[in-house]
C-alpha cells in the first residue's frame, strides 16, 4: 500500500510515470514541467490498449467514467486504435459513437452502418480467440495473422494488432539479449531478427507518440534499437 501515491488521481494523459524498487519503494516522477497548482496526474493502464478495452476496464475495476480527451475522442487522436473495418464492400471504419460510454451503438465514418455492441463484441471476441489459438505458432503465422486482420477486420494501428507485435518483440528481444542464443545463430538469422524488432517497434511508437503522454521516451528507445541494429550488423560484416 502506497498511501501518498494514492493521492494521484488517472488521466489516461497522465504527466507522471512511476518507478518500483526491490526494496518496494515507489517513485512518482515527472516527465513534463508541471506548473505550481497543476493536478498531478498517474494512469491505471497502459496506453497500449484501446478505448474499447482500457474504457471498459477503468469502469469495470475502479468504477469511474474517465474523462480525459483520448476516451472522450472516437478516434484516439487520429489513430483509429479501436476501429474496425466496415466490411467488404466499405472499407470505412467502424468506431463508437460515443467512446467512454459502454454499450454505445458504433457508426461508419464512410458510410450510413451502424453495428451495436453486442456485434462489436462478438467480432473482437472472434480476433481474440484466435490470436490465443496462435500467441506460440511461429513468428511467421503471427505475421501472417496481422496481415490477415490488418485492413480487413481491424484499422491497421488496432490494439489488438499492436499486441501481436508486442509479442512477436519479446521474442526478437530475447533471441538478440540472449548471448548463447544469438551467438549460435545463424548471420542471416540475425539480421532477420535485428530488422524485424526494429521494424514492428517503430510501427508501434508511430502510433503510441500520437495517444501517449507528453515526454514518454518512445522515440528515444526506438533510436537505441536502431543503433543497436546498425552496430550489431556492422560486426557481422566484419567477422565475414
């Protein structure tokens, strides 16, 4: 129990991230200049998840309607980060009327469909089950399950997709971290590995620097991953 960090209220545009410590310490510290008087604000989620599952979570869990501008913006700040594809004959997107309010009827932002949410939940639920039919396939067929719902079902930068990638990274992270692993891999193996974590990581901060808060590091650790990619080629080419 953390009794004077319970003083921060959320805001899912929070100005503050935290640090834990082993020895269960927690820091609250400021990413941005925050001006005397200002409210200082923490997050209960993370921003990788969209407004169709992070509102329904802080209401289902803390029991409040956030009220900062991403829950309040169908569209996530241009992101379309919980749309859905209108269907073959639209390729509109399909996004809530009305985005902090369970239960809202979803409209095409091209064309006159409506879809309720009972729909809306039956298709993500579909997405859902099958990437957990998947989540330990191969990184190919997770590939080919982003290009499958990727403009078809869900908008390209959807939550859901972003977690696939998520799990395609830790994969990529722990064969490049692993000395044992990465060294006994073949070079065309690691250059595959190398482009492949710095290709889906910059997909992921393209879309997260537009919904996260101000000052989160995002672009600064796609820099290193870049550097790091840069360096460990250049060593492959030295050792041929």
């Amino acid at each position: 129990v953390y009794p004077t960090y319970t003083y921060a209220n959320h805001n899912c545009i929070c100005n503050t991230h935290t640090r834990k410590h082993k020895d269960l310490r927690l820091d609250l510290i400021a990413q941005v200049d925050i001006p005397k008087g200002e409210t200082i604000w923490t997050r209960y989620t993370t921003p990788q998840i969209g407004n169709f599952q992070r509102v329904a979570d802080i209401q289902k869990t803390w029991h409040f309607v956030c009220g900062c501008a991403r829950c309040n913006d169908p569209t996530e700040f241009g992101t379309m980060m919980s749309g859905l594809i209108c269907g073959p004959e639209c390729k509109g997107v399909l996004l809530p009327i009305k985005s902090n309010i369970l239960g809202s009827p979803w409209s095409c932002r091209k064309c006159p469909r409506k879809l309720g949410a009972l729909a809306v939940n039956k298709i993500v639920k579909q997405v859902l089950d099958e990437i957990g039919d998947k989540r330990h396939s191969s990184d190919q067929q997770l590939l080919d399950l982003i290009d499958k719902f990727s403009g078809e079902v869900l908008h390209p930068n959807h939550y859901l997709l972003i977690g696939i990638k998520e799990i395609l990274l830790q994969r990529m992270f722990w064969n490049i971290n692993n000395v044992t692993i990465y060294s006994n891999l073949p070079d065309e193996k690691k250059i595959y590995f190398l482009e492949l974590r710095t290709k889906l990581f910059r997909e992921i901060v393209q879309v997260l620097t537009l919904v996260d808060s101000p000052g989160a590091p995002w672009k600064e650790k796609l820099t290193k991953i870049e550097n790091e990619e840069a360096e460990k080629k250049s060593l492959i080419k030295l050792e041929n």
